[in-house]
C-alpha cells in the first residue's frame, strides 16, 4: 500500500516547479508589507479567498499580480530558500526549478537581482542535500522580441541556469511563434523544455511542433499526446520527458490525468510527477504523488517508476543518474 510517509521519503528529482508559484501567502504578505506594495489583501484568509481558479487564464490572472511583493534579491532568495527547504522535506534530491523573468522585468526589477538571489538560494541549497539549478522561461503571452530581448539579456549568465523554457497562456501562443529563441538557446548549449498544458486548444500540434520541429527534451505537462500514438511511440523511442502535475492539473482541467499518466507509462514513455505551482495548487511534490495514487490506486512499483523516470528524464550527467536509477 503507497502512504503518504512513502510517496514523501522517495527519492526523487523535481523537475516542473516555477519559484513563482512557491510563494506561500505568509511571505507574499511579509514581503508585501516591507516592500511597500498594495495588494488588496491583509491577512492569510484574505490571500486564500483570492485563490479562485478553475482553468488556466483564470490561474494567469491571479498568479502573476501576486508577484508584485518580489522587490530585492534577497526577496527572491528568501523565495527559492523557502522551497528548497519545502523539497528537502520531500527528499527531492535534484531540483530544475523555472523562473520568469519577464514578470519581473517587466515591472521594472532587474534581470541581475532575479537570477542572483534565485542562484545564490541553489548554492545553499547543498546544505540541505539538495542539488539545484534553473531553467530561464519565455512568457508565452509576450511578443517575440520581448523573448529576444530576455535571452539577449540571460546570455552573459548563460553558465547561470541549465536551459529554457515556455509557460504562461498557451491560446493563440504556439511553440514556433518562438522558433528563433529556441535555436539560439540550443545552439549555445542550454536544454530545452516547454510547456504544453492539458487540454489546450491545438494541444496535439503544439506537441507536435515541439518534438518535430524545435526538438525538445521534455514536453511540461504534454499529457494529451495519448491522442497519437505515432508521436507517443516518439516519445518513448527518444526518451522524452513528460512532466505531469496532478493537482495543477485538477485545477486546471478538473481532472488530475491519472489515466493518461498511467498509459503513458505502460508505454514507456518517461513520464514523471511534479507539483507546478505548490503553493497555488495544494501541495508540494510528495504530496502530488500521494494524489495521484489514491486516486488511482496505484501500486509501489508504479510509483517508483514515475520517481526513476524524473532521474532519467533530469539533466544531470550518466554518471549522476547511475546513482539514483
Ligand atoms: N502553465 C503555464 N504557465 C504557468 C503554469 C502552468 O501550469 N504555472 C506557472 N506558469
Ligand atoms: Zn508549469
């Protein structure tokens, strides 16, 4: 029987989480009130009656205002520090955590403070047995040229963070409107991922122009290539990561895609369990995982499965990865 102490104390690599979303409502009023910013909000019941969202626009919607209280590189250190602290309590031993520059810049805080105080909370994270690095998203809702301009920005610290990504509100954003970033980002050496969330309009071809056209790694979320088989036999064949989040997914799509998952992984696909938004979406990447096979009813061995595919599915060296498989 899989309980809750098992799904916590796996192993396990963390590999679809954005710093954003790990902003509980105790710092974001702490760093409300320091910082000096209106919120609209006072207390934690406050913050709590303000999480209201049953799709992904209306997640957008209050996930990003809530940024606001991230001022100082410190703010975004304490941010990153309070998560890896979440994920040691998870055993998460790997963690490729995504970070949003451009709903920072874009309010006028420097790319500088956000990657500083973000790395400089993975450097201390090795005390907690953690191993942590970053994937630089692109905001999918912003125009091509704010995209070029970020990662003409995030190039001088391209030895900063280990690869880019793509997430905000997929309608009307395919993956090739950021064809050129993509290429850029390969051709200097980063790994690529990029969202393609649950039940999107023009899911399938966004997947599809993710494996066949830009070569991704990992596809986040990417569950609806069940629909075809030919780009799921792919998948498998080439060891693409796919990274589920159940309870994002719940919210998201009222529905935490446990067939799918389970599909997926008779297959052979690496497909892996992560938690998104922990702090949005009910709980962190143990808990995910403990969702998941209640609901599911899965066995010890399924959830193993799913924990060695987020090793092999990481951007840690062989070596690394012989360790934990
Ligand atoms: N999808 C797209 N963008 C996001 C998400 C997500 O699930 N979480 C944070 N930004
Ligand atoms: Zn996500």
């Amino acid at each position: 029987e899989v309980t809750r102490e098992f799904t916590r104390n796996l192993p396990k690599a963390e590999l679809h989480v954005h710093i954003e979303g790990t902003l509980e409502p105790e710092l974001k009023l702490k760093l409300a009130k320091k910082n000096n910013i209106e919120i609209g909000q006072k207390t934690i019941a406050e913050v709590e009656e303000s999480l209201k969202y049953d799709d992904l626009a209306s997640f957008l919607a209050v996930y990003y205002p809530a940024m606001n209280v991230l001022i100082e590189e410190d703010d975004f250190y304490e941010l990153a520090m309070a998560y890896l602290k979440k994920a040691a309590q998870n055993n998460v031993r790997h963690a490729e955590i995504f970070f949003d520059p451009q709903a920072h810049t874009s309010r006028g805080i420097a790319f500088s403070t956000v990657i500083t105080g973000l790395l400089r909370a993975t450097v201390d994270a090795r005390a907690l047995n953690i191993d942590a690095c970053l994937i630089m998203c692109f905001l999918r809702d912003l125009s091509r040229e704010s995209a070029r301009q970020t990662l003409l920005e995030a190039l001088p610290y391209k030895d900063k963070f280990v690869g880019v990504g793509l997430d905000s509100d997929e309608h009307n954003n395919p993956p090739l409107k950021f064809f050129n970033q993509f290429c850029t980002a390969q051709e200097h050496g980063l790994h690529v991922t990029a969202h393609a969330d649950v039940d999107q309009v023009n899911s399938l071809a966004h997947i599809r122009e993710l494996l066949e056209v830009i070569g991704v790694e990992r596809i986040d979320h990417g569950t609806n290539i069940v629909e075809d088989p030919d780009l799921v036999d792919f998948a498998a064949k080439n060891k693409i990561g796919l990274t589920s989040c159940p309870l994002s997914n719940d919210f998201i799509a009222a529905d935490m895609k446990g067939k799918e998952v389970l599909e997926l992984l008779e297959k052979g696909v690496k497909i892996s369990i992560h938690s998104d938004d922990p702090a949005y979406f009910g709980g962190y990447i143990g808990d995910n995982y403990y969702a998941l096979a209640q609901k599911y009813d899965l066995t010890k061995e399924q959830v193993v499965a799913l924990a060695k595919n987020s090793f092999e599915a990481s951007w840690i060296s062989q070596k690394q990865k012989a360790f934990y498989l």
